[in-house]
C-alpha cells in the first residue's frame, strides 16, 4: 500500500492598513498581520474569511491570499 499525500499547495494570509484603498501600498510595513502559511486554498480562504470579518469596521484594513506554491516553483503553476 502506497501512502498518498497530496502536493501541498501552500497559501500565505496577510494584511495590514493601505494608505490608499484604490492600492497596495501598507501604512506601516512593521504592522503587517502575518496570519500564517496554510496547506490550501480552502484552509487559506477560511483564515482570510475570518479575519477580513474582525476588521470589517476598519476601512483601510485589508487581508490578501498569496499563492506560495506559484512563487515557490512557477513553471508548475
């Protein structure tokens, strides 16, 4: 019997205070909110979920998904 693991797929969440809400530039880079590294999309988008809802009252506050996989090994993207 073979053990299968799927490929992981990692995901990166993070977010942080945009000087402009039209962009990406952050307020203040050392205020970063590191979420953490998910093995899924689907796990990912949970955290993301989750906090975008604790912030929702902060209207520069934004969280984004990375797709660590497509910057880790980009020809298998």
């Amino acid at each position: 019997m073979t053990d299968y693991k799927p490929k992981q797929l990692l995901h990166m969440v993070f977010g942080g205070a945009l000087e402009d809400l039209e962009g990406v530039t952050f307020q203040d880079l050392d205020q970063l909110d590191i979420v953490g590294i998910f093995p899924d999309y689907a796990t990912a988008h949970e955290a993301w979920e989750r906090k975008a809802r604790e912030t929702m009252d902060i209207a520069e506050m934004r969280y984004f998904i990375v797709h660590l996989h497509k910057l880790l090994d980009p020809e298998d993207a």
